[in-house]
C-alpha cells in the first residue's frame, strides 16, 4: 500500500515511516500543509496519516480540502491536540481515526491496518483467489495450506493485483502501488518482481497473465485446481 505521512517533527515522522515501511508499505513523508495538498492532488494514496499543526496550511485544512474534491481514501489524524471538541470538529471533518500523541507504536500500526483492511477489502482481512489465500494485513500468502514465501515486493505486488483482480492493472499503477519518493522502481526492476512472482505462482492455479499493450492480471489459469469431486 501507499501512504503519505503529513508531520513535521523530524523524529516522529522518522519513527513512523520507519515502521510503516517495515510493515512493507510505500511511504511518502512531507513535513507541511501545503505539499501534503500537492502530493494528495498529484498522486493515489491508500491512506494519510495526518499531523493537525503543521506548517504553512493546517491538518484541518488539508483535510478539509482532500474531502471536498471528494477523495474517499482513509485518513488517520495523529495529533498532540486532545480536546474532546478538536477530535469531533476532526471526525466530522472526515478523518476516520483519531490518534494522541504520545503514542505506543503497536497501537499506531493495529489502527493503520484496520482502517487499509477496511477501506480495500470491506471489512475482511483475507483474500481467496482459486488456491491461492492472502492474509493482508499480516502480509502473508499460501497456496492451500502452504506458505509462499514472498518478499515485501513480491507480496505488495500480489497484493495490488489481488485487489483488482477483476481488472487489468497497468504498470503505471502497480509501480505507483509499490514505490515512493526515496525508492525507485524502474522498468526492468518491475519486469524482474513479476518474474520472480509468477515462478513462486506456478502451481497455485492462479497466475499473472499479460495484457499486451494494457497491463496484467491476475487470474485462475487453469493449470491446477482442479478439485472437484
Ligand atoms: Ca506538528
């Protein structure tokens, strides 16, 4: 998943990204107002953590900005303002969640992948695609009973396909979905990431099927899975 993390305390943004992107997702940090709008109208994001006192234009703000374009991606509002009106002027804002600093980061990560578990799978943490099951917030797949052992890029990789499975992905988004600012992902890298998945794939009954011109998909491929009585 890709986030944007919007603070200007050097240590905590540090802190966050840090176990954000351990919990293998893409981050972008910016450390004001101002470039979290421009980030937020140039880029898709599956989620903002949001400082409210930050430089140049206010959390609030931005927040109230991202929501009148109509953006719907989850926002989570960490801040070290904690009066009982400010959280409920921020929630009716549209922030989805709500976080005090200090803050223990276990906590910080459980709400992090609650609200990514709700906003891209309703509600249901695991995905079933033929053989092949995805624990996504644990960042872990089997085929049937067996684990496939994936890397961060692989697994976010399978992950984006999975979530549109229905659909064709181009490799514009899947390269948006996998990297942010600090780490580049360049065509052959990409190439090499589908490469390695579609090896650690064979025999699971799905596959990554190429759509010339367009992109990949990620589909039942007929080769396995047949476990009808
Ligand atoms: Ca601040």
């Amino acid at each position: 998943m890709r986030i944007l993390l919007a603070e200007d305390d050097s240590s905590i943004a540090e802190a966050i990204c840090a176990s954000l992107r351990h919990g293998g997702h893409a981050v972008d940090h910016v450390a004001s107002g101002s470039l979290a709008d421009t980030a937020l109208r140039d880029h898709n994001y599956d989620l903002l953590v949001l400082d409210l006192g930050l430089p140049a234009l206010d959390g609030s703000e931005v927040l109230r900005r991202l929501r009148s374009r109509g953006a719907g991606l989850p926002v989570l509002v960490v801040t070290a303002r904690d009066g009982l009106p400010e959280r409920i002027r921020v929630l009716d804002l549209g922030a989805d969640d709500y976080l005090v600093k200090p803050f223990v980061l276990s906590e910080f990560e459980a709400r992090v992948r609650a609200l990514l578990r709700r906003a891209s799978n309703r509600g249901v943490p695991e995905l079933q695609l033929g053989r092949l099951r995805l624990d996504l917030p644990g960042h872990r797949a089997w085929i049937e009973n067996d684990p496939l052992e994936l890397t961060a890029r692989e697994f976010g990789l399978l992950e984006a396909l999975a979530l549109r499975a229905d659909r064709v992905t181009s490799r514009t988004q899947l390269i948006e979905a996998l990297c942010d600012w600090d780490q580049e992902l360049t065509d052959n890298g990409l190439d090499i990431a589908i490469h390695r998945l579609r090896r650690k794939l064979q025999g699971s009954g799905t596959g990554v099927r190429t759509i010339r011109g367009l992109g990949y998909l990620l589909e039942e491929d007929g080769e396995s899975s047949g476990e009808s009585a």
